[in-house]
C-alpha cells in the first residue's frame, strides 16, 4: 500500500492564522500595558487599606490621596476597629515609596513633625524581612497616643515625644524579630488630665538593639519619678519600674500613681509581662 503525504494546510486556513496572530498580539499589549497601568497609577486607598489591615486598624491613612507610590493621608491612631477612641496628627503626612536595589525605599514626612523626611528601606527575604531606617529625629504631640484607647484615653498626655533613631534595623527571621541599633524616646514636659500638676516632668525611654533587646526609663526632671528596666525574653517584654512623686507633690500625684501600677506607700510598682 502506498502512503498518504500530509495534506498541506490550505491557503485559506494560512491567512486566517497569519490574521488571528495581530490580533493577538495586540491582546497581549494591551493586557501588559493594563497591568503596568494599574502598579504605576494604583490609588493610595490601596495602600491605605494594607496599613489598616496590617495594623488592626490601630493606624489608618485617612482621606488617602495620590497613588501608592507618592501620595498623603490624614495620620490617625486607634484603639481598633471595634474602638471609638481616634485621633489624627495636625497636617497631613507625605510618602513616596520607590523600587530599589533588592527592595523598596520608603520616604515618609510630617509638616508637624518631620524637619526631614524619615527613610525606610525594606528588603523582604524567603521567610524573612529586613527594614533599615536611616538616622534621624522627629518630634510628636504627645496627645496623639489618646486614640491608642487604654490606658492612653485615661492618662490622656499632654506633651513632646522627641524620637531619635542611630543604626536601626528590625528584622522577622523565621516568625523571630531581631533590633539592632538604638531608639531614644524624649518624653518633654509631659502632663497628664489625672493630675493638676503641669507639667509633671521630662523622660527618656531607651530602646537598646541586640542579642536580648534592653528598655531602659529614666526621669530628666520634674516632680514625677519614673524608673525602670526590661528586657525581651522571646517575643515578650519583661519591664519592672517605679513612680514616685515629691513629697510636697504627692497630693496631686496620688490619681496618676493609682493608675500608674500597684501602689505601695508612696510609690507605685509597674510590672508587665
């Protein structure tokens, strides 16, 4: 028997493959094209949402405007989103995110509370992520912590928190966090609604990287003591301290050192964790 050759494809059916391939092409330009669209002009709502979702909702970028990668929220701290305590900073804060080596590079500023822009680079990792933020120090109205909900809406702060960071990297290896570098915390001529005493003194917190993160309290001045040390042991913060007022001063002192700890004469113990 004699074997049949191949019958070659009609002319017809050439024209109409060599008709569909433009077409596709076109498709798949317009597909790229749409995607590139959508990164490069994705709306700051997006970006708002991931911070809320992030966070609990105990941070939202309210009133988003702009696009992901340059753009300008309201500022607002909650108690979460079951919570009714807010409160926003004055202004309005700026971002600019933008690709970079092995990551992405953050650029944030407040007109409140940034003399310069704060710098974030994050490089995420397999099953891990690294953030870098270059030195740098900010100041921030204390009162702001009220919408963190308790025991912040109680104590309701008046004040500056002076916030300087030196060589600070946070790591998450492996569900572990990893600080190296330092954060100082001024809290200046600090006041609170719990007591008549304005102000009632300055403060230092100090946030010490390491093998075991240290966090140390200490007073700068005023009426009010406070004293303390801690230290992370896996993820949790094991912190023991001390308030006390002045003896001339413990009269309006007294509610804040109630809240403050457990009272013992005229000092009130603060343990957590």
């Amino acid at each position: 028997m004699k074997s049949r050759r191949p019958t070659p494809p009609s002319r017809s059916h050439n024209a109409a493959r060599v008709a569909r391939a433009p077409w596709g092409w076109a498709f798949a330009g317009l597909l790229t094209g749409t995607l590139v669209a959508l990164t490069a002009f994705a709306p700051a709502r997006w970006l708002a949402a991931a911070v809320a979702g992030a966070t609990g909702a105990r941070l939202v970028l309210d009133d988003p405007r702009g696009t992901v990668w340059t753009g300008s929220a309201r500022l607002v701290l909650t108690g979460g989103s079951a919570s009714q305590d807010r409160s926003a900073l004055p202004g309005r804060v700026q971002w600019q995110l933008r690709p970079a080596w092995g990551g992405l590079r953050a650029q944030l500023s407040a007109t409140c509370c940034t003399p310069a822009p704060m710098v974030l680079h994050a490089q995420p990792r397999w099953n891990s992520a690294r953030i870098a933020v270059t030195d740098g120090q900010s100041q921030w109205p204390a009162a702001v912590l009220a919408g963190l909900g308790t025991p912040w809406n109680t104590l309701q702060p008046q004040g500056q928190l002076a916030l300087q960071t030196r060589d600070l990297q946070v790591e998450w290896a492996a569900g572990r966090l990893v600080l190296a570098g330092q954060v100082q915390l001024d809290a200046l001529a600090m006041s609170s609604r719990l007591s008549t005493l304005r102000p009632m003194g300055s403060y230092r917190l100090t946030l010490q990287g390491g093998a075991a993160p240290s966090l140390a309290l200490q007073t700068l001045q005023g009426d009010l003591q406070l004293s303390g040390s801690g230290q992370w042991v896996g993820q949790r913060l094991r912190f023991t301290g001390e308030a006390s007022a002045a003896p001339e001063r413990e009269g309006a002192l007294s509610n804040l050192l109630n809240i403050i700890g457990r009272r013992n004469g005229a000092r009130s113990l603060i343990s957590l964790g």
